[in-house]
C-alpha cells in the first residue's frame, strides 16, 4: 500500500499542477508580423524517420524481456506487431490533425512554431469556440503529465537499480540520479544538452547490438508449458504486458515535429511515421526473441549477475537509453510546465522557471521511491491509461472533429469514417479495459 501511495501522490501532484483554469487557456498560436511567406526547406523521409526512431527507442526498452517472458514467439510477434500498426494508425491521425489545424492557421494568418502542432494544438483548433474545450484541455495536459512523469520515474528507478543496486537507500541514490538528470538538461543550455542526447542515441544503437547478442548467449531453460495465447489476456492485480508494450513503442510526440517537416508535401508524412516506427518494432521482436526462455522474473538480471563485459554492455545500452529518454522528458516537461503556469500567474521569471524546472525533476524522482518494481509498474501505468489517452484516443476523435467542421483540406488517414470509428473503439476498449482491471 506503501508503494503504491507514493506513485499515486506523485502522479496527483504532477497533474494538479499543471491543469491550466479554463478562463486562462490560450491558444498557442500568435499573429503573423507581416514577413512573407516562404516555403519551408525541403526535408528527408529518411531524415524525418531517423527523428521519430530516436523518439520511439528508450529506456523503456529495457521492460521488453519482462513484459513478454512467458509469451511464446507466436504471441510475442502478434502483441508487438498488433501494437506498433495501432499506434502507427493513431499517428496517422495526429499527423492529419496537426496538418489540418496548421493549414487553418495559415489560411487566418496565424503564425505556427517551427516544431509543429502537439496534441494540445490539435485539440485548441478542433474545439475552437466549443464548451468541450474546458474539457479536452485540461484532460490532454493531464494525460501529458501522467504520462511524462510516470516514464520519467521509470527511468530513474532503472537507473538506481543498475547504478546501485536494491540494497542501497533509495532516497540518496535517487537524489543524485535526479540532480544529475537536471544538470544534464539545465545546467549548460539546450544546446549542450541535445548534444548530450545526440552522443548517448549513437552509443545506444552501437551497444544494442552486442546486447542482443549477449542475451542471446545466455543459458536458456526448457519451456515448461506450451505458448498460450491467454497469457495476452489482462489479469486483475497485475500490469498487463499489452499496456508496457504500448508504452514502449509510442512515438506520439515527435509525430507534430514530422508533420510540420512536411508542411509543403504533408503526405510524405505517413511514410515517414512507418519507416521510423519499424526500426524500433524490429530491435523490440530481436530482443524480445533473444530473451526467450531466459528464467527469472527480470530476464535481464543474470547480466549485471555476471560482470564483466556483459555487465558493461548493459549498462552502456541502459545509460543511453535513460539518458536520452530523461533528457527529452525533462525538456518537454519543463516547456509545457512553465506555459502552464506562466499563463496562470501572468508572467515568469527565470527564478519561477528554474523553480518549474526543479519541479520537473523532483516529482518523477519521488515517483521512483515506490519500491524495487517502481519502473516496471510507472512504465505500466503510463502506457495503460494516460498514453493511450493522449495518442490513441483523443487523435481520432479530433480528427473527426476537424473532418466534419471541413478544417483543412489535406487527407492522410485512409478509411474514412470506417476507419476513424475504429479507432475510436479500439483506443475507449483498451483504456477501459485498464482501468477495469487496475
């Protein structure tokens, strides 16, 4: 009780604190001075893909033995393949609403940032001038916060775990994992800080590699039991794999940054979503097929257990991984934070961001204290309810939203109705089963 008490009060905390009041939402968007317009640059598909592999691939790699040890290959394969087109449909639909709502920014001379509409953009433009604005917001920044926060804490219980073991006190060692992600982040500027992330994604592609093969060296023990497809089935009492799978592969917020890549030619953008997601679809069926029959709850564990090279190996993937997963998170994190609150006072120091910005950082880091399963669990419940949310639920039907106020004129999302409708199902069906059985 203990430990889910301090996961459920840090999330709280999150969450309350970056609900903007209704009256003081404003849009995002700002007038245009009057600079010509220009076309954009022309960009890369492969460019583009590469920008959404490396939002996509994380620490939450790490939870993929776990999450399907037991499976069998056949369900293994289904679940994450399953997963990966779902959330690649949802994409699609985020990337159509962005571009919609961009395009009718554009035709009111509405200036739009560089970096593209984010969910929260796509829900200002589909519930312009509608009461259900004083819902969506307020939800979406919600699911934001659940979301970053939970994956956040993950990563800092993955790294007290690998830096210091479970029989070190956590409170010290989560407090120096927790000043290091600030400075990394904050401390030198943003520029340092992508640098940062731009170095730790090369060593984590190079040192997946030999990972993979590791594992796959490891002595394997016979199966027990036949592959049983009920093991998909959610279980009460216990985090269901299908939601540590959906979290593990979402790419929901880089998909605003590759629509607006493609804002001359938006319909490379679908193209672009599929070839980026598949890099991470493949190292998660590798590792997933790697582990397999490997015993133990964590599958992972007889690595660190072995020392030496294998010992390195992993926590070079894993040091990576967190890095440019705690990096990201902090950024966007302290960006939507400091408008949030920023907008509810009137106006920000650099003293109240830095006040933000520890904020960030600390809640996660309070998170992580929920025992030694904590990064397994927040990574459950980020990708149970709060992602799910926020990128497969509320894209549809937004989008359809926009489609049927005729906002924008550009189509990416194939099916019609048939297809948002589905969607539709789909995402309510999955977050309600969580719910359910949570």
């Amino acid at each position: 009780m203990r430990r889910r008490g301090i996961l459920c009060l840090a999330a709280t905390a999150s969450a309350l604190l970056a609900v903007p009041r209704p009256l003081n939402t404003r849009r995002r968007m700002m007038r245009a001075t009057a600079i010509a317009d220009e076309d954009p640059p022309p960009r890369s598909v492969a460019g583009t893909a590469a920008l959404i592999t490396g939002g996509a691939v994380g620490g939450g790699f790490l939870a993929v033995p776990r999450a399907t040890r037991g499976l069998g290959l056949g369900p293994t394969a289904f679940a994450l393949v399953a997963a990966w087109a779902w959330l690649g449909l949802c994409g699609v639909a985020l990337a159509e609403g962005a571009v919609r709502s961009t395009e009718a920014a554009h035709d009111r001379d509405d200036y739009v940032d560089d970096e593209g509409l984010s969910v929260y953009g796509v829900a200002l433009e589909a519930t312009r001038r509608r009461r259900r604005r004083n819902v969506i917001l307020p939800l979406s920044t919600i699911c934001f916060c659940l979301a970053t926060f939970s994956s956040l804490g993950a990563q800092f219980a993955k790294s007290r775990e690998l830096l210091f073991g479970t029989s070190v006190n956590a409170v010290p060692a989560v407090t120096a994992i927790a000043l290091t992600a600030y400075a990394a982040a904050f401390g030198f500027g943003d520029r340092v800080a992508h640098r940062i992330a731009y170095a730790c994604t090369g060593t984590m592609a190079a040192s997946f590699l030999f990972l993979v093969g590791r594992v796959a060296a490891l002595p394997k023990v016979a199966a027990t039991t036949a592959t049983s497809w009920r093991a998909l089935l959610p279980c009460k009492g216990t985090p269901w794999a299908a939601a540590v799978v959906v979290q593990i592969l979402c790419f929901g917020d880089v998909v605003g940054v590759a629509a607006a890549r493609h804002e001359a030619q938006p319909r490379r953008v679908p193209r672009a979503l599929m070839l980026g997601t598949v890099v991470p679809l493949a190292m998660a069926l590798a590792l997933a097929l790697a582990s397999s029959n490997l015993p133990g709850a964590d599958p992972l564990a007889p690595l660190l257990k072995r020392g030496g090279m294998d010992a390195l190996i992993l926590r070079l993937f894993a040091a990576s991984a967190v890095a440019t997963t705690v990096i990201g998170l902090l950024l966007a994190a302290s960006q939507l934070l400091s408008d949030v609150v920023c907008g509810f006072v009137g106006w920000c120091s650099e003293r109240d961001r830095r006040i933000v910005r520890a904020l960030a950082t600390a809640l996660p880091a309070v998170g992580s204290l929920g025992g030694d399963d904590a990064f397994y669990e927040l990574l459950a419940f980020a990708g149970a309810v709060p992602v799910p949310l926020l990128y497969c639920v509320l894209p549809p039907f937004l989008l359809a939203s926009l489609r049927r106020r005729k906002v924008g004129r550009t189509t990416l999302l194939p099916g019609g109705s048939l297809i948002l409708n589905a969607l539709k199902l789909a995402g309510v069906a999955f977050v309600g089963t969580n719910v359910l059985v949570r």
